[in-house]
C-alpha cells in the first residue's frame, strides 16, 4: 500500500465539496466537485508512483555501480 501525504490540491477539493454541500448547491455542483476531489486523488498517486519508481530506478543504479572487493 503506498503511502503517502495529503496533497494541497486534494485537501482543496475536499473542502469545496464540503463547502458546496453545507451551502446546498445543486447536483450538478456537487457532482463535480466529488469529481475534482477524485482526479486531484488519482494525480497524486501517479505523481507518488512516478516518484517510487524514479526512486527505485535510481537505487538499481547505484547498487550496480557498487562493486563489492573482497580481498
């Protein structure tokens, strides 16, 4: 399971949901803000892959750049 923290965009459209559905707004509104708050979601965990795989890509590299001498 990845891990990681909340981005500002995401807590951004969590709270223009709530906004939008404590002021009552209509369907459409909240429908898509519920769809922003899910794309914000998805984005970030591409951008938490992308950066997981970057990391381990890199790591690959410097354990092969490591030789090991044993005298």
């Amino acid at each position: 399971m990845l891990v990681y923290p909340i981005p500002t965009a995401v807590t951004q459209a969590r709270v223009q949901l709530v906004a939008d559905q404590t002021e009552k707004a209509p369907p459409h509104v909240i429908q898509a803000d519920v769809l922003n708050v899910f794309a914000a979601k998805n984005e970030a965990e591409r951008h938490a892959v992308a950066e997981l795989m970057e990391t381990e890509v890199n790591q690959d590299l410097v354990e092969q750049d490591h030789v090991d001498v044993k005298a």
